[in-house]
C-alpha cells in the first residue's frame, strides 16, 4: 500500500503495541468464520502508521485478502460522487437551493405519500421541489426498494428502480424514480436512498460528460486511483474479491467475481453504490479531505469548500430527522453534510470519537473515517453483507482511538 508513506506508530502519536491490538480482532474476526477476510489502514498527520491485511478474498479460490485487493464499495461511492457535484458548484454551475427541476425537469410537480394503503396510495403536492442540498444530506423524500420499509420502496422495486440491477441508462432509471410518490416533504426528514444516484445524473446532465468520464477525470486519474472503477476489467478480475453473505452453515457466496455484474460492460456508473477498488486508492481520497482538498499537490477542491461538505446541515441529528439507527449504527449524536455522516456528540452517539469527525460505510460492511482533530484516517475494507451483521466499525474505533497516546 503505496497511498502514503509509511513510518513508526509513535512518530505520529500512536502507540505500536495499542495498535497490535487490531491484529487479535482481525484474526478473530477470520478465524471465527464471521468475515472472510479484512483489511485496516490507520493514518496520522499524513502517514501509514498501521496497515494489515488477514484472511481470504476469495475462499473457493484461496485467494489472500492484500493491499492489491479490490472490493466493492458500494456506498462509499458517495462521498466521491458528492465531491464531483461539489466541483461543479465550485464554478458556479448552480447553488445549494436551487430546485434540481432546473437541470431535470421532470421532478417538477411531484406527489408524497400520506397514507393509504396496499390498494390504493393517498398522496398530496410536494410543498415545494427537491434541491441539491436536500439531495446531498439526503432529505429529499427520495428512498430506496431495498429498504422494504413502505408502499413507496415496494414501487420502486416493482417499477424496477434500482442502480445496481437495471439494463437501463443512468437518465432513465432516475426518470422512472421521478414519476413515483416521494416518502416525505422535501427537506423535512432523513431517508437513506437514491439521492446520490441522482446527483450523478446531474453531473453528467450539468458537465455535458458522462459521469464516469467525470469522475475518471477529476477525482480517480488526479489522486492516483487506479484501481478504482466502475467496471473491474478483465486484467484485474483474478484481484477481486469475492462478496458473502452469512447463514448457518457459514459464509455463502452472495456475489462471485466470475459472473459479478461489476465485471460487466454496459453497468450503470452509480454515483450511490457503483464503484469497486483497493483500500490504498480509498486512503487517497480520505487523506485529500482531511488535507482539506488537496492531495500530493494537486487541489480538487477548495478549503471552504470541504469545510462546508463535512459540516452538519441537519437541524439537528440524524435520530431527531426520524433515523434513528442505520445499519450497525446509533445516529443519536450524529448529523449528516454534503456526502458525510458527521459526528456532533460521541456521549450521545455511544460511540468513541471526535466532534467534526465524518465517515460512511459501505453495504460489504466497508467504513471509513476521517477526523480533522486528531488528523486521522481509518479504512475498514472487508466483503459481507449486509453491513449490519456485525459492530465491526464500532469496535474498530475502540481500537484505533485507544492507541491514541499524545
């Protein structure tokens, strides 16, 4: 892992025998059978001060889990596609509070829910349209099928709404979400969904490229990511780790490498869950934040600009905006910014951690964090779904946070 130079625990504030502790609970984790293999980079003030990869990429195929590793890390795809958005904003191609009818039209005049049933749905006028801002801390009233939750999830999985599965274009699946009933009004409630998806489509719509093309350009080529993409080409498919899912029995196969759609031309680019790579390149984006935009020189985006993303623009927290857990997580304590969660109050959120601290996670229980106090990164790169299945990011934190010693 070649992302940043690599030094003594103790030469950042580290300790090296606190951080030895993580060695014991990766093992544990592999040898128990609860994850097939994992991966965990520490960073401090700049530097690799801890990084060890355990355990199997790929079972059947006794594949090792290393720093060459690509993964699928879905949703971790979105602070990436924030950044791409946010560029734009950067030129002045709209602001937060713009309606985004302005670049799709076709969000105009829109529905929300408001009870009913099975049979028949009751809904009434949006108050208002969806804005870029609501669409970054996702409280747009947007939502996704997967969550089995409402009537609402259950149209979009019959109406086929989904960026991972669907033959369709990137414009269209998102005009098909547009013609459905929104779960809520529009800047009033925190629904996990669709919204990044969307935001992606804007930046093709806004930029006149396509949004991989984008973020090829402006986000992966610039920091050095090169194993990270959209598509996994046929060169590096023998480095793609297999995904599981757990049962009974132990870990099944919930997505081979052989036949993984993310190894397939014509995928849609999902802004909201579409990229895989190495947890190196995923080091370099989480190290650009930190560094406040830039990275090895180069500046993707302005120091204003970060600050503002990795702000909290919720009322309050996330539990307050009716979330009050996701995946393995509580979100008493937590709020959420551009493309972030955002820790307010480690007492509240049960949690170890600093105030300012922004993180997200992916559904093969990858996770990463970023804290500006501490000047630390952590990335947590393993497959298995769902991401809930264990407090593995909670416990790591424990970990990561004790060897904490200046």
């Amino acid at each position: 892992m070649d992302s940043l130079p690599q030094i003594t625990a103790e030469d950042v504030g580290l300790s090296t025998s606190r951080l030895a502790r993580i060695d014991g609970w990766m093992d544990q984790l592999v040898a128990s059978g609860k994850l097939p293999g994992v991966s965990v980079a520490v960073a401090r003030r700049g530097r690799l001060a801890y990084t060890r990869c355990t355990g199997m990429a790929d079972i059947a195929r006794a594949t090792p889990m290393a720093a060459e590793t690509i993964v699928r890390i879905y949703s971790m795809t979105k602070p990436l596609t924030s950044a791409c958005i946010m560029m734009l904003y950067e030129e002045g191609r709209f602001q937060l509070d713009d309606p985004i009818t302005r670049f799709l039209p076709y969000f105009a005049n829109q529905r929300v829910a408001a009870g009913g049933n099975s049979v028949k749905l009751e809904t009434v006028p949006a108050e208002r349209d969806i804005t870029f801002r609501d669409l970054l801390t996702h409280t747009s009233g947007l939502t996704y099928g997967f969550m089995s939750a409402t009537l609402i999830d259950a149209m979009y999985r019959a109406q086929g709404i989904d960026f991972q599965t669907s033959d369709l274009s990137l414009g269209d699946v998102v005009e098909k979400a547009a013609a459905l009933p929104l779960l809520a009004q529009p800047g009033t409630a925190w629904n996990y969904s669709i919204a990044t998806d969307v935001l992606g489509h804007l930046v093709a719509v806004i930029s006149g490229q396509s949004f991989e093309s984008f973020m090829q350009e402006r986000i992966l080529t610039p920091l050095g990511m090169n194993d990270t993409s959209f598509i996994v080409p046929t060169d590096k498919v023998a480095r793609f780790a297999a995904n599981y899912y757990p049962s009974p029995e132990g870990l099944q196969i919930f997505d081979d490498p052989a036949t993984s759609r993310f190894t397939q031309p014509g995928k849609i680019a999902s802004g909201g869950g579409g990229l895989c790579g190495t947890s190196g390149d995923y080091l370099r984006f989480a190290q650009m934040m930190l560094n406040k935009g830039i990275f090895n020189g180069q500046r993707l985006l302005g120091r204003k600009t970060v600050d503002l993303m990795t702000s909290n623009h919720l009322g309050g927290d996330m539990a307050s905006m009716g979330q009050k857990r996701f995946s393995e997580s509580n979100y008493e304590g937590v709020g959420f910014g551009l493309g972030f969660s955002v820790m307010l109050d480690p007492a509240r959120a049960q949690s170890i951690g600093t105030p300012g601290e922004f993180a997200w996670g992916g559904a093969a229980s990858t996770g990463f964090w970023v804290d500006p106090a501490e000047e630390m990164v952590v990335v947590l790169f393993t497959q298995l779904t769902p991401s809930s299945t264990y407090p593995i990011r909670r416990e790591l934190r424990a970990l990561t946070y004790a060897a904490v010693i200046d």
